[in-house]
C-alpha cells in the first residue's frame, strides 16, 4: 500500500472528528476568553519535539486539543484591526479547496475553477459599482496594492526589460505601510512616495495632490501613480475619490485605490465611494468585510492588457496549446503567482447560499453598531472620540482624571488591560498624537449588546488601572 495512502472510511473517520472539534469552537466561541491563557514560551513548548520519523496515526490528532486551546477567539467581541469573522459556510469552501487540490493558474489545469474565479471577480467587481472590471483573486491588500503599483509603473515608466527609472507615487498620510513597501520592492524606492496631508476628517486634501504634482513636474521628476484609500486603516476614511480620479487624468497618472478594508462597503453604502469606478486598478480584501476566512484578497483592474504588460512572462512548459480564448486563459499572465490555491471557492459558495442581500445587511449592522459605539463613547465622560466615523472604525481614549501628558501612557496601559481581560479585544491607532483605543466593526456575530460591553469593559479596565 502506498505509504501515503488513506482510505475513504479513514478519511471519513479523521474528517468527523475534525467537524466536532470545530463544532465544538462555534459553539463555545462566544463565551471564550478572545486573548488566550497562553505565552510565546507556552506556544513554543508544545511543538518543541519536532517532526516525528513514525506516524502517529489517529493519534496525531490529539494535540490539536492544546492549539485550539492557545488560539485567539474571533468571537463577537473581537474588534481588533481589520479582520473578517471567517463565515463558516465559506471555511466549508475552503475545506473542499484543499481536497480538491487544484493549481487555479490556467483553464488548463483547473477548468472549472478558473471560470469560477473569474465569474467572483467579476462579479465582485460589479456589487461595488465597477462594472466590466477584471482581475484575481490574492492572498491579501498588501499583494493586491504591489500588483496595482507594478501595473502603475510599467504603464508610465517601463521597466520590466531595462530597469526602473525613478517616479513619484502619491497617497496620504494615512497610506497603509503595504504601499511604502510595494515601492521599495518595485525598486521605486520610499523616498519617491510623496504623503499629502490630510482634512481634518483623515481625508486626502486634493489642493495639495495638485500642489505636490505640479512641484515635482517644475523639478524634472516623473510622477507616475496616485494612491487613494478607501477606507483608512485608523479611521475608515474615505478620499475624495472623484476629486483625486481628475487630478490623475489631468496629469496622465495611474490610479490605484486601496480599499483594501473599505471598498466592499460600496455593497452597501454606495454613496461613500463615489469616483471608484474612475480607478486603474482597486484592492479589496473579501477577508475582511465579506467576513470571509482568510486568505481572500482580490486585485481589480480596469485594462487587462496593463496586466499583461506588468506580468506576463513565460516558459514553453506552461505554454497551452489551445487557441480557444477561455480554455487557454492563464491568471499566471496578469499576475505575480503561478501556484494559486482555488481561493473562489470560499465566496462563491457563501454568497449562494446566503445571497448579497445577507452581506449588504451585514455590512450595515456593522456600520450601525460602530455608530452605537460613537454615541456610547460621546455620552461617557471619562471617554473621548478622537476621529469621525464613516465607515466602521472607532477611535477613542480614557481621559478622566489623567493629565493630557500622561494620557497616551496611560491609554497605552489600558489597551493591555482590556485585552488580558478577555472579554473585548481592541487594537490601536495614533491621531494627531494621540494614542486611540481602536475598535473596528467588521464582524458579523456582534450585536449592540457586545457593543455596550465595550463600554463597560473599557471602564473596568481603567478602574483597575487607576486602583493600581
């Protein structure tokens, strides 16, 4: 018998027992500890025998009982950076994809899962407004915003046969660090990432896009891109996406928007995102607010010839032999990734069984409870909102009692607190200055009642804190 092989009963067998242990976390999600009794050290210790030379057969299974043990629970309380809840039918999705092991890379080697990809993609593309729009799906916004740049830079400064010449991209100062690190890796170099300040509601100033353009072109650079958020990572804001689309074409540059975390709110929240379909090319990460589990993330593009020009490069061992347009589609061609796991299945397969309407709902009960925290936080005196609150990301700090020297210190120490706690999770953010406690909304189990328990256990922890 083959050494590797399992038989259908054994399958069977193994994959039941690993349904009731993920039965089993649903089921006790919501009342877990969301930061684990665990420690660096701990989590070291229980891998520290290594890779066994012997099978251990069904016995291999047992220690899954400590990982499970020592993972984060993303239950309704857990509002930390901009992470989607994992949709359990589409972890059933990415169960099938793993069993069905198909290289989603060309028609050649996964037919029906390369259609099924490109149908979510342009399908995606059209529920955010940006209809005819195509692309792939990725590993997250940060790959998406690399692929978005490189197609930027080959389209005004080609580069892929002799090298780079230098060229300005423009974004705020509250760009994601994924840009700065795609232009260092496109040889672009961070210092040619130009930041434009902001309005007083965390937006681009589009008057100082234009002044910094003009600037550059009077000095003999070459401005190549525009960057535009929608939906920043600190505060969910939205530029002016109409007004920046204008200045780029006035200018001839390229513009890619990052919305990484917001743009999928255009299912239902359209107005918000008004100028997106003006875009070159956009990120967004269905893995965040399509609450699907990670990793979804999907690069849309308005010209797959730009795609083409960027990536396409290839040996005659993937050459196809077919000159029928679908069946010898490569994504290897308008892409950065040969190898590419069937990632569609997992929103293909939740949106048809719960329908975009599902989604639109839940994107705006996440919007409404990120409101519900804003106006919780308002009426509170001992709380301060540092920031407005467009799309779902609240920022606020605990200021009674604590001099404003000493409040980012403090609000610092707080943070700790309230996450050893257990009860609610939050991240961070700095405006301005100020150190915020950050709470971000893109979570389909919570409900105003976890909202309020927000509240309650931020104003336990800092009791404690000053009691200590």
């Amino acid at each position: 018998m083959n050494p590797l092989e399992l038989s259908p009963a054994d399958f069977r067998r193994l994959a039941d027992r690993l349904s009731t242990l993920a039965e089993q976390w649903l089921t006790e999600l919501d009342a877990r500890t969301i930061a684990p009794a665990t420690t660096g050290a701990a989590s070291e210790a229980l891998f520290t025998e290594g890779l066994p030379e012997e099978g251990l057969k069904d016995a291999a299974l047992d220690a899954l009982g400590p990982v499970i043990a020592g993972t984060r629970a993303g239950n309704a309380r857990f509002l930390g950076y901009v992470l989607g809840s994992g949709e359990p039918v589409g972890a059933l999705g990415d169960y099938l994809a793993s069993v069905l092991n198909q290289n989603v890379t060309a028609w050649r080697s996964a037919p029906t899962l390369v259609g099924m990809e490109r149908a979510v993609v342009r399908g995606l593309a059209a529920a955010v407004g940006c209809p005819g729009f195509t692309g792939s799906l990725t590993g997250g916004g940060s790959s998406a915003n690399l692929m978005g740049l490189a197609m930027a830079r080959e389209a005004k400064a080609p580069a892929n046969e002799e090298g780079s010449p230098s060229g300005v991209v423009y974004a705020s100062t509250e760009v994601h660090m994924s840009i700065p690190k795609a232009l260092a890796l496109l040889g672009l170099g961070r210092r040619n990432l130009r930041l434009i300040s902001t309005d007083p509601e965390w937006r681009m100033r589009p008057e100082l896009l234009e002044r910094a353009i003009t600037e550059d072109l009077s000095a003999g650079r070459r401005p190549l891109a525009v960057v535009a958020t929608a939906g920043t990572v600190n505060t969910g804001a939205v530029d002016p996406l109409k007004d920046v689309a204008a200045i780029a074409r006035r200018h001839g540059l390229w513009m890619h928007v990052d919305g990484a975390y917001g743009a999928l709110a255009a299912l239902a929240v359209p107005e918000h995102f008004e100028g997106m379909t003006l875009a070159d090319s956009l990120s967004m990460d269905a893995h965040k607010w399509l609450y699907q589990p990670v990793d979804c993330g999907v690069l849309l593009f308005r010209d797959a010839a730009a795609a083409r020009r960027a990536f396409s490069f290839s040996g005659d061992y993937v050459r196809s032999m077919s000159t029928d347009a679908l069946e010898s589609f490569a994504f290897f061609e308008e892409s950065l990734e040969l190898s590419r796991r069937a990632r569609a299945l997992k929103p293909w397969l939740s949106v048809r069984y719960h329908g975009l309407r599902a989604f639109r709902e839940a994107i705006h009960k996440d919007m409404a409870n990120a409101r519900r925290l804003a106006e919780l936080v308002r009426a509170e005196p001992r709380l301060e909102l540092l920031a407005p609150v467009p799309l779902s990301a609240v920022c606020f700090r605990y200021v009674a009692g604590i001099p404003e020297t000493e409040r980012n210190a403090f609000n610092t120490r707080l943070l700790a607190r309230l996450n050893a706690r257990g009860r609610a999770y939050l991240s961070n953010a700095t405006l301005s200055g100020n150190f915020a406690l950050r709470a971000c909304f893109v979570n389909h189990r919570t409900t105003p009642e976890d909202v309020q328990t927000v509240v309650t256990e931020v104003l336990a922890a800092a009791t404690e804190l000053q009691a200590a």
